[in-house]
C-alpha cells in the first residue's frame, strides 16, 4: 500500500466514523481533479487532493484546483493525517475559510 494510499484509507475511516459520506472520485474526460469528494449536510461538503509528503501537486492539477476554488467549490490538500483532522473538523464545522 502507498503512502497516498494509507492517507486515503485514514481520510475515508475518519469521514465515515464522524458520520459523513466519502467517495473515491474518477474524472471522466478531465486530468488533474481531485481525488476525493466527502460531505455531511449541506453546505459541508469539499474535494479533496491526496498527496502523500514528497509528492508534488502537477501543474494540472494546481490549474484544475485553482479553477475549482475560483467557483467557490472547497478543495483542500491533504498530505498528513494531521491536514486529514484538521480538514475534517474544518468541513464539519463550516469554518472552511482556510480553503
């Protein structure tokens, strides 16, 4: 297993114990999206970009992020499980601001 992949893992196991939806998402046709979309009731609800230390958001992706928050669409960068609770509790509990 990945390092990116353990923080998936942990990412999906903590949305779901604190009672909220995880999916693992697949972009058709789009390069560099997110990977992860979590929410709870509406409005808390973010993508999320997996990224294991060390490994570099792409240029694609920043672009692709970049226009996401652009639209007011919540995306973060986890690479620790750390950013993972810290995310968490800041979707939870609508304090998003540090988008």
């Amino acid at each position: 297993m990945t390092p990116a992949s353990r923080l998936q893992d942990r990412l999906k196991q903590k949305v779901q114990k604190s009672g909220g939806q995880y999916r693992k998402v697949r972009w058709e046709g789009r390069n560099g999206c997110p990977d992860c979309l979590v929410w709870w009731d509406w409005p808390h609800v973010a993508f999320i970009e997996v990224k294991a230390l060390g490994d570099r958001v792409s240029t694609i992706q920043g672009r692709e992020i970049a226009r996401m928050r652009r639209y007011g669409i919540p995306v973060y960068i986890a690479r620790t499980n750390e950013d993972i609770d810290t995310i968490v509790e800041q979707i939870r509990s609508g304090n998003d601001t540090d988008v």
